[in-house]
C-alpha cells in the first residue's frame, strides 16, 4: 500500500511540473526536472539536445505565464472640436487687376469742349452728374434784357495786392490768387478764389456781344458762389491782363508761379453799376444756385492783348440759355 502511495505522488508531480511548463505533450513522454544543490551550478544542456518541435516556445517562468501580456497603448487620434476656428488658410495674392475698357459716354467726361462731340449741346449726355447742363431751368449765360432798374446797394470790393499762378487748364487761361481778396454784396462777405476768360464774352447785354468776358469766381462761407463777370472791349492795354499773359505755361495743364504779385482792384472797372440775377456755373457740371453779377461798364485790352488770348483759345463761349422768366435787377 505504501508503494502504491508513492507512485501517486510522483505522477502527481510529474504532471504539475508539465502543466507549469506550459508543455502540451503528456508527462510521461517528459523528464522530470532535477532540482540542483544549492551549492552546484545547474547542469549545461547537451548541444546534441533539440526541441520536441521546432515551433515549440521558449520555457517561461511560471510567474510570466500568470502576468498579462502587456499592449501598448493605441496613440489617441486628434480630433478638432466642433467649436474651434478653423485654422487659418495661407493667403493667396489676389489675381491682378485687369484694364477696364471704359463706355464710349465715360470716356468723354474729359473731352468736353465747344466744339465737335464734346460741344456744349452734348455736355449733358456726356456723364449723368452733369444732368442740369440739359434739363436746368436757371442756366448761365443769358442775353440780358428788360432789368427791372432798382436802388441796388453799392458792391464793395477789397482787394489787395496778391501772389498768383496761372494755368493753362485746357479750356481757359485761369490765374488762382492768394487768400484775402473779399467782396461784400447783399450783406455777405464772398472770397475771390480765381478769375478766367471766354472769347467772345458768354453773357450778351440787349444781344450785343462782346470781344471778351472775365469771369470772377467768389466763394462764401456757407460754400455759396457768386461771379462777377467783367465784359471786355478793344481799347488800351491792360497792364493787370498783360502781367498774366507774361506768365502763361509753356504746356497745357501745367502750373507758374508769378514772381510778380497783382493787385486785382485795378481790374475793375472805375463805375460800378452791374446786373444782377440767378444762374449756373457755365461749364460742366453747370451747378446752379450762382448769384450772377454783370458790370454794365467793360474793361479793356489791346488788340494785342486779344489776340494772344485767340491764339490760345479762338472759341471757348457757351452759348446763351433760356431765361425762364428770372428776374434780372438793374442798378440805377
């Protein structure tokens, strides 16, 4: 009995050791392990030795067997929030911009003349801004006639002597002037910023026409404009007239300097009646709400005088409009 004990045992151990190998074979075609002494070194495996299989695992510790495999962890995938701003695209340059061809109609806004297609029958066709040039009802230059003749107060004009340029600007000789040159007419104060000419004289006095006209073009405060229109006749020379035409450009649209100053109160003529009425500028874009003033009493220049004018500018009057029924005063 006690032998049959002992081989139970040994069976009994023999297969614990196989099932802790992790060896699948059964134990008895399996050695039993030897234990070594604690004080020899474990038995070397004979080289001839193979494994039972050649896709057999390597002999892992009971320990190993029993611990989880380790799994590394999978790296997260970023996923931008719904709420987050996009990240900014790199710029892209715009594309170049292309030459426009403009409209026949624009094209003109800077052709406008007295002649030809851009004559003044055509300056309201020409850009819609200039509209009134057509359709306006208290349109300048007029053929004066029938002013009804009034007490009108005296204008009074301080002017002094002034630095100047003078400009070829296309259309006219035009002289800008320094600040400070005043005229003071039903009550307000308007500055004199420039002053051109026409050939003939746009405004007609009982239809007579004549050689020249200058226009004096005052500003107010309030932005207001009101001209003063000086008719002109052959006669002496002019000696103010003779210091500008001295300093007229070589070039169209260029710009001298005067070394010389004037002084604007010896333009005027030496009485002071005028007419009076409600007009518009006479050129594009012929802007209404212009007080008028007419002297009755021309200045004068040389037929020398005149003729340089021509030379630059035969022909640059607008014809006469429509009064419209407006009143035109006299002063007695």
């Amino acid at each position: 009995m006690r032998i049959v004990n002992i081989l139970l045992c040994s069976l009994l151990v023999s297969s614990n050791v196989s099932f802790a190998s992790g060896d699948a074979k059964p134990a008895s075609e399996k050695s039993i392990p030897v234990k070594p002494a604690p004080d020899q070194p474990a038995p070397e495996k004979p080289a001839t030795e193979k494994p039972a299989s050649d896709k057999q695992a390597p002999e892992k510790s009971p320990l190993a067997k029993s611990a989880p495999a380790k799994i590394a962890p999978e790296k997260p995938t970023y996923r931008r929030p719904i709420y987050e701003s996009p990240r900014p695209s790199r710029r892209i340059a715009p594309p170049p911009t292309l030459p426009v061809t403009m409209p026949e109609l624009v094209k003109h806004d800077f052709h406008w003349g007295y002649e030809g297609e851009g004559a003044p029958a055509n300056w309201g066709k020409m850009n819609s801004t200039w509209a009134e040039c057509s359709n306006g009802s208290r349109q300048s230059p007029i053929d004066i006639r029938d002013g009804i003749k009034l007490d009108l107060e005296a204008l009074t004009f301080d002017y002094k002597l002034t630095r100047f340029n003078v400009i070829d600007n296309g259309h006219t000789i035009q002289v800008d002037l320094g600040p400070r040159n005043y005229m003071t007419v039903m009550g307000k104060k308007y500055e004199l910023m420039q002053f051109h000419f026409h050939r003939p004289s746009e405004e007609r006095i009982d239809g007579r026409r004549f050689e020249m006209v200058a226009h004096l073009v005052h500003k107010n405060m309030e932005g207001k404009l009101a001209v003063v229109a000086l008719l002109i006749d052959m006669g002496n020379q002019n000696n103010v007239i003779q210091t500008v035409w001295n300093n007229i450009p070589l070039e169209k649209n260029q710009t001298v300097s005067a070394p010389t100053p004037i002084d604007m109160i010896q333009l005027l003529p030496q009485k002071r009646e005028y007419f009076t009425y409600m007009g518009s500028l006479t050129t594009p874009p012929c802007s209404e709400g212009v007080l008028w003033i007419v002297m009755k009493e021309p200045i004068y220049l040389s037929e020398n005088q005149i003729g340089i004018f021509a030379r630059f500018y035969p022909m640059n009057a607008r014809p006469t409009q429509m009064q419209n029924g407006r009143v035109i005063k006299e002063s007695n």
